[in-house]
C-alpha cells in the first residue's frame, strides 16, 4: 500500500496547480508583457482593477514586490511609513522600505491587526516642524497573517483610512488575502479596496495559483509601479501562461475559500487538548499555543511530520497551521489524529 502524500498545513502558498489549471496554462494565449501585448496578462489587468474598482493593475511575481513598489510609488526617501508592529511588511520583507524606498518605519501596536484612528492622530506630527520626517503613508493588512489570519473589520478599515485621509497620508492595504476576507463576509472586494489608495492581492496563496500577485490602484500610481517593476527586475516576457491560471483560480477558487474556513473552525475544534489552546479563526489560519510546558515545539513538529503532517513554528511556544486548497476532509482528520498522539506522546507523565 502507497504511502499518502504529507497533510501541508505549513502555508497556503505550498499548493500545486489543479490538473485544469494546468491545461489551463498550457492553452494559455501569450504575448510580450514588456510590451505590453500579452493578452492574457492584460485581461488579468483590468479584470482585477474592476473587481477592486480602481483605474489600473500591475501584475507581479510576489506579493512582496507588490507590497515594496507601492511603497516606493507613494513615498519619496525620507518619509515615515506607519505600520502595525506584527504586520508582514515590518516582519518578514527584509527592512525594504528602508532598503528600496529609503524610508522610516514606524510601527505601533494593533488589535488582532487593526490600527486604530486614535493611533493615527497620537503619531501624527507635522512636517512643516523642518526637523521630523515627512510622514506620508499608513500600511494596513487584511487578512492579518500573525493575527492568526484575523479579519480587519470593513468598519475598522474605513475609520483608520479616514482618519489617515484627514491628515493627508495615503494608504496602502496588504491584501495578500482579502479574498479570504471577502468570502468570510461577503462583502465584496471593491468595498474593503476603497479604504486605501494602493492595494496588493496575491493569487498564490489562497486561490492556489503557482506564481503571481496584483497591485491595483490609481492610474498614475500604477504607471509609476510598472517603473518600479522594471528597475527592480520584476517585469517578465510570456508571463501570460503564469496569468493564465490566476484566471483559473478567479474563476474556480474564490468561492471554495468557505471550505477552508469551515475545515480550519473544525480543526482548530479538534486540536484542543488539556495544555493546547487553539484560537478560533476567523479564516484559514490556525494558530495553536502550547501552555504546558512538557510540549517542546521542535520535538511535537517532529511528531507531526513522523506521521505525515506538517506545521509550522511561529513562535516560542506557537504553532501555525493553514488550511488551504490541497487539504481536504480526511486531510483535516489525518492532522487531527496525527496532533492528538503527538501531544499525547510528548506530554509529561504526570500531566497525563
């Protein structure tokens, strides 16, 4: 008897392309995207820029490149950026609003990811005082990844954006799953996309695509971005056969997100245990905190790949899971069985 494939909840973004999608690729209609005549690529374009009801789009090849040129695109060097403290554009990009756009990061402390208005007008300090920097910009995120993939309330969104407004900062929105949040509320993308000026959509995590994020936003914006996108070696030739399953996955993988979430509700539900606490997800992300202090993370991930289920660490006693297009139901039951004798193994005698 085969061995079953690993359950991968590391990340939504380690999904491969479905059988259609790839057929899909492989009739895809190409063209030079540097010149501006990749029809597939074009028609991605406008279809998100609609979708999110903004002038332009620019595709890229990650959304950390879609995040760092819309930062580049709305600042000059010198400029202050606030941003969330645990937000993915201060964690894990590398300093690069600092390192590509010449700017500082001030972050403060949200709630479950949200700034709040009051923090914008506690940091506000005015430019025409010639000895601060020049602050011009408020980065949000929705979903919020190291809040446990938690929602940003559309309401919450529109009073930190007015109130950033008021002050004449613009706003940029890392959306790397606002379709997970979109699904979750059923509002739709073009409602939460009018709280900022720029925003980033990746289609390789929660959609399934292999490759490829957006970046929508005004016209001038966007043709400033597509600048950026060549200096920094983002532009690319026939990429039509990468837009060509970011269509696929519009079209098939937006709605099917609600079963990612209603699997993530269900295991989350099945990894509590007695020195486990598992979060309730709002979307597709499970963060689980180990309060007993005999489970050793590093020994209970080792446990869980013996047994074909892979997490991930995410802090000193943090574990994250992801649910996502590859995981099914009998992948979610595998994860929780798997968790269940890996606690049960690890967990010391006396707390048995």
């Amino acid at each position: 008897m085969s061995t079953p494939p690993p359950v991968d909840l590391r990340s939504d973004t380690v999904t491969r392309p479905t059988p259609a999608m790839r057929q899909c690729i492989a009739n895809a209609v190409v063209g030079d995207d540097v010149y501006g005549d990749d029809p597939t690529v074009n028609a991605l374009e406008e279809r998100v820029a609609a979708l999110a009801g903004k002038e332009a789009a620019v595709f890229v090849p990650s959304g950390t490149m879609g995040n760092q040129i819309a930062v580049n695109a709305l600042t000059r060097p010198g400029d202050e950026v606030l941003l969330e403290s645990q937000s993915h554009i201060f964690m894990y990009e590398q300093g690069g609003i600092a390192a590509n756009s010449g700017c500082l990061a001030h972050v403060v402390d949200g709630v479950r990811g949200a700034i709040a208005p009051a923090q914008i007008e506690a940091t506000w300090r005015d430019s025409q005082d010639e000895h601060v920097a020049r602050q011009s910009l408020v980065c949000l995120e929705n979903t919020h990844n190291r809040a446990g993939g938690a929602i940003v309330p559309l309401e919450s969104l529109r009073a930190t954006s007015a109130a950033a407004r008021a002050k004449g900062l613009r706003i940029h929105l890392d959306g790397a799953r606002l379709w997970n949040a979109s699904v979750a509320t059923k509002v739709p993308i073009s409602d939460w996309a009018a709280c900022a000026d720029t925003v980033m959509m990746c289609f390789s995590k929660a959609l399934g695509a292999p490759v490829g994020s957006i970046l929508v936003g005004p016209r001038d914006v966007i043709r400033q971005a597509r600048r950026t996108r060549k200096r920094w070696g983002g532009t690319m030739r026939q990429v039509g056969v990468l837009a060509a399953a970011c269509v696929y996955a519009l079209d098939h993988h937006v709605e099917r997100l609600a079963e990612d979430h209603a699997r993530a509700r269900r295991l989350a539900l099945g990894l509590e245990s007695p020195g486990v606490s598992v979060i309730a997800p709002d979307t597709n992300i499970v963060f689980i905190q180990l309060e007993d202090a005999s489970l050793e993370p590093k020994a209970l991930l080792a446990a869980l790949a013996d047994r074909g289920v892979w997490m991930t660490s995410f802090g000193a006693r943090l574990l994250r899971a992801i649910v996502h297009l590859d995981v099914d139901e009998a992948g979610i039951d595998r994860a929780i069985a798997a968790f269940r004798s890996s606690v049960e193994l690890h967990r010391a005698p006396a707390t048995r």
